[in-house]
C-alpha cells in the first residue's frame, strides 16, 4: 500500500527539522521505503532535503536521490559539493549515477568521477556516459553476474559471492565465451541444483533475448513486454556482453511514453509537467488549440455555404452539433483502438488489412444502425418525418465514415513515422466534424432534395 502524506504530518517534519529534532525526524520516517521519503521530500526545499538526508544512512540516502522526481533532483544536487556527491555515487546503481551525471555541468561531473572511491563503478559510469541516454545503452546498468562457459557450478558460485556487494539483484547469470561475447543464461536455481564440478556449458540456455546499445528504449520496452522479462542483456555490434536492463528502468519508459501519448491525444504537443512554467504549459497547448480553431472556421465557412437552404429549413441547424458530436466521437474511438494495437504488436499486426476493415465496416455498421434508429425514432415525435429520415441517413453515413478515417488515419501515419497517438486528438476530431458536415447537408440537398 503506498503512502499517504497529509499536511498535517508534512507541517510536523518541517517544523522538525526548521527546530534541527534530530530524533523526531529519525521517528517519523523510521521504517519508510526510501521511494516514499523521496516522495515527501519531493515537496520540500532543497536544504530542508539536505539536512534529512545528512541524518540518514548513506545508502539510504543514494536510494532516495534516484528516486526524487527529476525537477526536485536537480534542484537538490545543487545544494551538494562534488566530494558529497561523489560518495551517494558509490553508492547507486551505475545507471542511475550515470543519469543524474548527465544532467551535471561537465566540471562538477569530473569532478564527482575524480572524487569517487569504488574505481570499478566509476569506469561503469564513465562508459555509460558516452551512450545517450534514449537508447539501450543509455539504459542500461553494467552491474551483472557473468559466468565464462568453461567454469565448473563452484566457480560460477565464488563468482557470484564475489560480485553480490556491487549487483543487488540477481535475476539471472549470463553466460560467456572467453572474448566475452553473449552465448546463453542459467538461473540460480539450476546452479544450485549441479553439482560443484558440473561444466557450465552442459547446463545452460543457449536461446536468449538480448538488445544491442543502439535499440531505443521504446524498442526495448516492447521486447521485455512481449517476452515477459524481467532484465535483458544488452550487447554490442559484435554480440559482447556490457551490461543489463531491469524491469524498473522499462517501466519508467512505458509510463513516459504512455505520459506523452496521452498528452498528444489530448492536443498537447510536448512533454510537460502540471508544475512547468506559463509559458512552457501555453506553448505546448496553443498549436492544436488553433488547429481546432481553424477547423471550427472552417466549418462555419462550410455552414454558410448552405445558408439559404437552412433559411428554408431552419430545423436542419439543431442537428449540426448532433452530427458533428457523433463523428468525432466515433473517430476517436476507432483511432485510440488502433493506436493501442499499434503500440502492443510493435506496429505488425495480426490480421490483414481486408480483414481488419471488414471488422471495421461490421462494427461501424451495428453502431450506425443503432444510433440511426434511435434518432429516427425520436425525431418522429419531434420533427417531421422527412427531417427525420434525413437526419438518421446521415447520421449512419457519419458513423461509417468517421469509423474508417479514425482506423486507416494513425495506420498513415504510423507508416510515415509520425506518432499515431497524433490521430486520436484533435486532428481526427477536426476533420470528422467536416466530413460530417458535408455529409449531412449532402445527404440532405441530393439524396432526398429536402432543400
């Protein structure tokens, strides 16, 4: 169960520590995880932060530092000399070190890899340094267990003790040739069940997943979550082994792209936070903003061509919003499925497109029916029965049409390598409301010369 912070209990610990109650600050976050102290001091000033963690254990405290939400961190880490941080550097996974590096001036981060004891951990970094941060290799922790496929069981076990004070959790051993190039993995479990003098090679899997440093991470997230993994190996261009990735660091990945693909969906054109500044906040918000707008003049220009027909019947305007309304939310519908399929199948489905857009014509054409008789049916106590049948006829060509826009729109763009979250937003929206428009005044002047 996550925490809960009220303000009552965050008046008390800044109280605490503006009063520097050393033991009652130590009481209130005794037996806390160090991802819910950095949730409460997230909402704190930085050297309030500062003298918390100078109260705490070091490992506690460099647990807590890679957790802080990235704008409180680097606001945090301003607060720290390079002789400080070097020590909670020692202390973090080398991918999380490598992170919060990146975001340092160059001066302080040599500073903070000149200053840091564990030498081993600092070639890690500075060998995660080069990749960006985007990528695999950005990604990924040189922490791991290895075993050469020439060892016995009892060799790969000292191995194993000797590297546990660096690798915290070992999911699994990976298994090597002697130019270290990736062969296999054996878990702990079949290592533990060999005897001592068991050759490696006659026990391990040889089918492994792997990435290479180039893979983006979202490629990376996609394979973990097909395969079901828990951490990944990572190699070069030559297939040798340089480090990992764990579940933790995926899952960060799938919430950010989840983050900005709804921002997208909901019209917002960059990454930001509710905390961001005005001007970040109105610039990520204006483009589709006038987008709609323009769509919105557009359709009233559209409107306005057919003024004298809705002079002579005026009845026709009250169904506009119905029409446009109900186009934009089946478009909408059908996109967001699509998007969901094309972000879980890694854009393959499988299905052909016949297949696929029959499902859609079918689905498109109960929902249709559906809507269309409902509207029929009311109309006929409220309208005429000509404006009734005009109405439903073009409700049942909006639904069809608007289902077949928002399925074959982010599959387009998908292929043209823009982001087809971009379809479920306010593109799809705009343009079925206008293609619902000239549909029902279509409908309306030449099917049934109503007007």
């Amino acid at each position: 169960m996550s925490l809960e912070v009220t303000k009552d209990y965050l008046k008390n610990l800044e109280e605490a520590i503006e009063n520097k109650q050393d033991s009652a600050i130590r009481e209130m976050l005794d037996g806390l995880h160090a991802a819910d102290i950095s949730m409460i001091l997230d909402q704190m000033e930085a050297e309030q932060c500062r003298y918390v963690l100078s109260l705490l254990d070091k490992q506690i405290g460099a647990d807590i530092i890679t957790n802080l939400e990235e704008d409180t961190q680097e606001d945090f880490l301003k607060v720290f000399n390079s002789r400080e941080l070097a020590e909670f550097m020692d202390l973090s996974d080398s991918d999380d070190a490598a992170d919060i590096l990146n975001e340092q001036p160059v001066k302080v981060r040599e500073e903070v890899l000149a200053g840091m004891q564990n030498k081993e951990k600092t070639a890690y970094i500075r060998d995660l340094l080069k990749y960006d941060e985007d990528c695999a290799g950005g990604l990924m922790a040189k922490e791991l267990i290895r075993a050469n496929i020439n060892w016995t069981v009892k060799q790969t076990i000292e191995e194993i003790r000797r590297q546990t004070k660096n690798v915290d959790k070992i999911l699994t051993v990976y298994v090597v040739d002697n130019q270290n190039a990736l062969m296999g993995r054996i878990s702990l479990k079949k290592i533990i069940l060999s005897k001592d003098d068991t050759e490696i090679k006659e026990i391990y899997i040889p089918d492994i997943q792997s990435v290479q440093t180039y893979y983006d991470k979202e490629e990376v997230a996609e394979i973990m979550q097909k395969y079901d993994l828990e951490a990944i190996p990572v190699v070069n261009v030559q297939g040798k082994l340089l480090g990992r990735i764990t579940i933790d660091d995926i899952i960060d990945v799938i919430t950010e792209t989840a983050e900005v693909n709804q921002q997208i969906m909901s019209g917002i054109s960059e990454n930001v936070e509710e905390d961001d500044n005005v001007w970040m906040l109105s610039r990520a918000r204006l483009p589709w903003l006038l987008v709609g707008m323009l769509g919105g003049l557009i359709g009233a220009q559209f409107i306005g061509l057919f003024e004298n027909d809705l002079k002579l019947v005026p009845a026709m305007a009250f169904f506009i919003p119905l029409i446009t309304a109900t186009g934009g939310n089946v478009g909408i519908q059908s996109s967001t499925i699509v998007v969901q399929a094309l972000a879980n199948s890694a854009g393959i489905f499988t299905s052909s497109a016949s297949e696929r857009l029959f499902k859609v014509f079918l689905v498109a054409l109960i929902n249709g029916l559906v809507i269309s008789t409902v509207v029929f049916v009311f109309n006929i106590f409220f309208a005429d029965i000509q404006m009734a049948i005009v109405v439903a006829l073009a409700l049942f060509a909006v639904v069809l049409l608007a289902s077949f826009m928002g399925t074959i729109t982010p599959i387009l763009l998908d292929k043209m390598g823009i982001n087809p979250a971009l379809a479920s937003g306010p593109f799809i929206t705009t343009a079925n409301d206008l293609l619902g428009l000239a549909v029902y005044f279509m409908v309306a002047r030449l099917l049934f010369n109503v007007i």
